[in-house]
C-alpha cells in the first residue's frame, strides 16, 4: 500500500520565481495538510484542503497557494519566492474525523 | 493558542543506556498528542500518539510516552537506545479549538553513541 508520494525529491529555484510542489496522500485518506520545515526547526502548518476546499491555513502570506483535485491529490505553489522559502515541504494525508496522519518524504526547495 | 516545547535540542546517550525526550504544552482544552521521528532526509514517522484514555502510551521501537495532564508533560522514553535510534523526535499537539493543524515543538536530536 502506497504511503504519501511527493514530488519532485529537491528542486532549486531563483529568487522571484514561480513553484508547485505535488502530492498523492496514502490510499483511502480524504485531507491534504502541507507543512514547511526550515533546517533546525519543526514543521510550521501551512494549510489543509478537504472536499478541494482550503479548510485551515497558518499563518503565511497569500504568496503561498494550493489546490486539492477530485482525487484527493494536492498542489502546492509558491510564488515571488524569497531565500527565506528555502525548507523542506512536507505533505500529510488523513481521514476526516480521524487523528492519524500519514507525512510524505518531503519536497527539498533551495532558492538562490 | 497552542504550543509545543520540547526542553532539550540535543540529547547525547550510549547504546543500550535509558532515554527520555521531554516535551511540555500549551492549551487551554483537551488536547491530542504525537510523537514523531525524522531520519537524517526523510519525512516524518508515527511512534506514538494519545487521544484519551490511559496515560500512557506504547508505540513502535518500543517507545512509550506518559500524558501528565496536571503538568502538561507528553515525556517520551525507551528503556535501552539502540545506534538505529539516532534521529530528530518531535512532539506535536492537536486541539480541537484550533482546527485540524498540528502544532509542533522545534524537535530533539537524540545521538546514540557506540
């Protein structure tokens, strides 16, 4: 059974530029948290997405995007990116109304 | 609003000695607690969590964490570390007040030494 698939792996981006981070939760999971963890900390809520609808979101600017398809799976964009983007993005999948949550591998963003 | 504090950065240890990795809350209602490990380039894995009932909790690489309610203290430990445990460990919280997000502390690097 496949867990939480992200892509790509790393990616390296220029200041001011555009990204979209994908994810495909674990089979039968129904919400998509995305997560940002900078080197040295842990990971800072970023929003969630239940029935294609943002549900909750932390506090980040309007600069950061998602969207959630019919499938469940869930993108991730970023734009006018600033070196202080430069984290490790983490996706989560869970079951509505449950409390167990699946994390990807990650996505790796360096911008220069 | 809530918080995790997780007391220690770092926590040196020998192989087969005795670890307990501290972690301390904020909320003002119930709470949901997770523990998670992070291997050096990989996401986040499930050890633990309580939701409710007994206090303690056993998880997997034979970690258990004890939920102190009056000292708002999710404390994790193993009796006998292995090398293979050398990780980041986060606690995290979840109430219901704050949606659906987790809350994490800044993580401990726990290092097994031979």
């Amino acid at each position: 059974d496949a867990g939480v698939t992200q892509s790509p792996t790393h990616l390296i981006k220029t200041r001011g530029q555009q990204v979209t981070l994908r994810c495909s939760p674990k089979s039968g999971h129904d919400t998509v948290s995305w997560y940002q963890q900078a080197l040295g900390q842990g990971p800072q809520f970023i929003f969630q997405y239940y029935e294609e609808e943002e549900r909750q979101r932390g506090n980040f600017p309007d600069r950061f995007s998602g969207h959630q398809f019919p499938n469940y799976s869930s993108e991730l964009n970023v734009n006018a990116l600033l070196l202080g983007d430069s984290a490790l993005y983490l996706c989560a999948s869970s079951l509505e109304a449950t409390h167990g949550y699946t994390f990807g591998s990650g996505t790796r963003l360096t911008v220069v | 609003a809530q918080s995790v504090t997780q007391l220690d950065s770092q926590v040196p240890v020998f192989e087969e000695a005795p670890v307990e990795l501290r972690c301390n809350y904020s909320s003002s209602v119930s709470v949901y607690l997770f523990w998670y490990v992070q291997y050096p380039n990989q996401g986040l894995q499930l050890l633990l969590k309580y939701l409710s009932g007994s206090t303690l909790v056993k998880g997997i690489n034979g970690f258990e964490a004890e939920f102190n309610k009056s000292q708002t203290s999710f404390h994790l430990r193993k009796p006998s570390v292995h090398i293979s445990d050398t990780a980041e460990y986060f606690c995290a919280v979840k109430n219901n007040n704050a949606g659906n997000m987790l809350t994490f502390g800044g993580g401990t690097r726990l290092m097994v030494k031979p």
